[in-house]
C-alpha cells in the first residue's frame, strides 16, 4: 500500500509528491481537511504550483500562524 498527498481542485486531483507506482491500482480517496482560505487564494492568483511548493507554502504558514503566541512585546 502507498500513500501521498493530493489536492482536490472540486475538478481534478494534483498529486503532491511523485506517484510511487507505474502500473494499474486499485486506489481509495480520503478527504482528510478542507485547505484554508489563504491556500486557494494563493493556489487561485498563480494556478501554477507543484507538489513540492504546496508543502512549503502549508509549512509557513502554519509556522505563521501561532508566530505570536506567548510573545511578550
């Protein structure tokens, strides 16, 4: 069994990592979370991104998105 992430546009699926396989499978799709607001504004505005930036762009800003808790100043 293999597993890799995927984006679901409403139309298509765009594989975020390469697909591990060449032959005929048998797959099952799992929807696990809608993606934010800002991911589809910003998949919207460039329409152009490979698996391999939509991981970074998730990776900054969830890394983003507590930057200030627990700050003082």
């Amino acid at each position: 069994m293999y597993a890799i992430k995927a984006i679901y546009d409403g139309t298509n699926f765009k594989p975020m990592q390469p697909i591990p396989v060449k032959e005929d499978y048998e797959v099952v799709i799992t929807f696990t979370e809608p993606l934010s607001r800002k991911q589809r504004d910003v998949m919207e505005f460039f329409n152009n991104w490979n698996g391999e930036e939509l991981l970074d762009m998730k990776a900054i800003m969830d890394e983003r998105q507590n930057f200030s808790l627990g700050r003082t100043q």
